[in-house]
C-alpha cells in the first residue's frame, strides 16, 4: 500500500512540476525577407531565388508570397495551422502564405483577401501539384519550390519570363550518380535504381519522422515529453527497489530510521522547496 501510494504522488509530481500545454508551436517570421526556413530544407541559392520571385509577383500583379517551413504541426490540421500562423504574423490582404510541413508531406497556401480574390481555394490546392507532392516526399525541397513557382507563375504573370533556378520549365529532380566499380562497369546504383544502403537510409529517415511526430503529439496533448517519462520510469524503479537499497537511500536523503523507500521522493520534495512542510 505504501508503494502504491508513493507511485501515485511520484507521478503526480511528475506531471504537476511542468506546464502542460495544448497550442502548437509556431516559428517566428523572418526579419528580412519573405521566406522563414524554420525546418532548414531550402538552399541559400533557393531562398534569394523565392525573394526575387517575390518582388516580381507583387510588382506585376499586387500578390507577396511568403514562404515558411517547418518539421511538424503538433497534431494541427494544417489548414487550421496555416490559417492561425497567418494572423499571428500580421500578414496582408495582398500576402499569399505557402506553409510546408516536412515531416509531415503536408502544405497548404493561406491568402488575405486580395490574394484569395485572384486566387481562389481550389487554385491554390491546383498549385500543389502531383509533382510538387512527389519532391516533397523524397524531400527534394527545392525542387518542390521551383514546381510550386512554376506552377503560380503561369496562373498569375506568364507573360513574364522567369529566369535563374525557376527557368528550366523542364526540370526534373535530379538524378542518382552513377557509381562505377574498380574493373569500369556500373554496379547497379544508377538513377531509378536505388543501393540497398539507400534504401534503408531512406526507411530510417522515414521511421525516426514517424517517431519524432508521435513524441511530439504526446507532449502537445499531454504535456508529456521524453524527458519526463524517462524520469518516471527512474522514479518507478527507485521506489520498488530491495529495502536494502531503500535504507542506503533513506540515509543519504536524511530518512535514516525508516528505510520505507521515500528517499527518491524527498529528493523530489527538497528540490521543490517543501521537505520540511513534509516532515512536520
């Protein structure tokens, strides 16, 4: 009963000695600039390319694209995220906002009332084409931007020529290389033939996404990360520990005659400012 008990206050200690909080997380904007790179994925080559695009859209046709990137939505829709992300930056009627979520394969395009009026919902969900999806996934990141600019610029200012990373109307991701072995001939890593090493590097980036994703809706929605589990589990284990080891600890934190197991809890308790509230 007396372990019981003690599991039962460990735990509440647990998860009463941090803020449990339910609002996902948002980046802050970028000071200079229209592209806010939260998640790391764009090249610099690729982020002044997005700025130049940027200034050109809203010179011939009264539109900004923003741009922001970031690894996760914490269990948010991403419309919803997108929508709240918009407002907290205090964007404009002429602001069209492009929201990728890395490890999710998710993106969505919020517009001020401007933009919506040349941009309807249902062209802003056709600007993220199969295409764009398919760079997203295999995490060409640029080559998703440059699908995605191509895309708006002939919805929008096609009578205008794009120029750097977005001329080639053509472009493809680009290819594996060709690795050749020591007697000349190809050893079967070529494009669309991915190594085995590659496979399985691409099947753990996938898992560890997959993992990262649910420790974050854990702790979005129950305040719980893996720091905190990991320290009730160390509190589990110190508590049902042998009596022997029990007394050892009981001495250490000053709870020298009992040697009932409470030590690991007045550690807690001394580290909270309430131990001598607990003694008397």
């Amino acid at each position: 009963m007396k372990k019981t008990f003690a599991l039962w206050v460990a735990v509440l200690l647990c998860f009463g000695v941090t803020s449990v909080s339910a609002a996902p997380r948002f980046p802050a904007k970028t000071a200079s600039g229209i592209v806010t790179d939260n998640a790391s994925v764009l090249s610099h080559e690729m982020i002044d390319a997005l700025n130049d695009f940027s200034k050109l859209l809203k010179d011939k046709d009264q539109i900004r694209l923003n741009v922001v990137t970031v690894h996760f939505l914490d269990g948010e829709d991403v419309r919803i995220y997108a929508k709240e992300l918009f407002e907290r930056w205090n964007l404009g009627t002429e602001d069209l906002l492009l929201l990728l979520a890395i490890g999710e394969d998710k993106a969505y395009t919020a517009a001020g009332a401007h933009a919506a009026s040349k941009l309807s919902e249902d062209t802003r969900v056709q600007l993220l084409t199969e295409a764009f999806y398919s760079r997203l996934d295999t995490r060409d990141i640029d080559g998703a931007m440059q699908v995605y600019v191509q895309e708006l610029h002939g919805k929008r200012v096609p009578n205008t020529p794009l120029t750097g990373l977005f001329a080639d109307v053509g472009y493809t991701a680009n290819p594996r290389p060709v690795t050749v072995s020591d007697n000349g001939h190809d050893n079967g890593e070529s494009a669309g033939m991915p190594s085995l090493q590659e496979n399985l590097a691409d099947q753990l980036r996938d898992n560890l996404r997959t993992v990262e994703s649910t420790l974050s809706q854990i702790d979005r929605r129950w305040g719980v990360n893996a720091g905190q589990l990991l320290l009730l589990a160390i509190i589990f284990l110190l508590i049902f520990n042998p009596r022997r080891h029990a007394r050892k600890w009981g001495r250490a934190a000053g709870c020298s005659t009992c040697g009932c197991g409470c030590a690991p809890l007045s550690w807690l308790f001394a580290l909270l400012g309430v131990r001598e509230a607990v003694r008397k």
